[in-house]
C-alpha cells in the first residue's frame, strides 16, 4: 500500500510503500515531553520503503534532545514534524507520523500509547532497528 504524507506547507513530503495492505496502522502515542507537547503519534512499516522529500532545505531543521539518537524533523514554515529518523550502525531507520498522513480512512488507526523512558540507548536502538521503517531515503536534506 503506497501512502503520502506531508507537513502543513508541503515542504516536507514522504511516500511510503507499506510493506503489504494492512487492516489497521498502529498509531503509537509516545509519552515523552516532546511528542506529547506537539502531539506526536507515529507509525512504522519495518518491511516497507520511505522516501522524504525536502523542497526547501532552509526550512527545514533537525532537533534531538535527551540522548540525541532520534532526529525530528520540523518544517520553519509550518512547524509540523511529519518524520523522525535516527542513524543506526550506518543505516536510516524512520517513523512518520499518522497526523501528517494523507488519504488515510482515520478508523483504521490502532491507536496505543508508548513509553520508552526507562530504556537505555542499546535497548532504544535494538528496538528501532525492529520496528521502524528500515528503507530510508530523504532527497534535498540539509547537510
């Protein structure tokens, strides 16, 4: 299943190819202090494939924080982060998020909550090499 995806503006688009056609997409609130701020809620299809596109790259920006291994990206002009990504022994693995998905019928999100806070970062990083999308390409990031 090919789904699109994008901030508010449309300077950060994605495609992603769905590995298969699912009944339901998990939607995974996480509870950290940055999502639950701006209401992050994210899926993932690890067997599928992600494409990120950048128009602008001025306006768009990278912010981490606490151990710096997940990379938010935030549009300037809009402010929506439709993805996080984190680099993992030279590879990309990403999420996006179900509030930046297009063309999606919004009951087939399985919503639950996620709490990841007591993980240490070889646990995070083991988890994110499972479950987030592993085939990651972004065209016109910043540098």
């Amino acid at each position: 299943m090919r789904i699109e995806g994008g901030c508010h503006c449309g300077n950060i688009a994605f495609t992603l190819d769905w590995d298969g056609e699912p009944e339901e997409i998990p939607a995974r609130a996480c509870d950290c202090s940055f999502c639950v701020k701006h209401g992050g809620v994210w899926t993932s299809s690890p067997g599928g494939q992600l494409q990120v596109r950048i128009a602008d790259a001025g306006a768009h920006q990278e912010y981490a924080f606490g151990t710096g291994t997940a990379r938010f990206h935030v549009c300037r002009r809009c402010g929506v982060v439709p993805v996080v990504s984190s680099e993992i022994d030279g590879s990309t693995y990403a999420v996006v998020s179900v509030n930046a998905l297009e063309g999606i019928d919004r009951s087939r999100l399985k919503m639950t909550t996620a709490n990841f806070g007591d993980e240490d970062v070889a646990t995070r990083l083991q988890r994110r090499t499972r479950g987030w999308i592993a085939h990651v390409e972004f065209v016109g990031r910043t540098a």
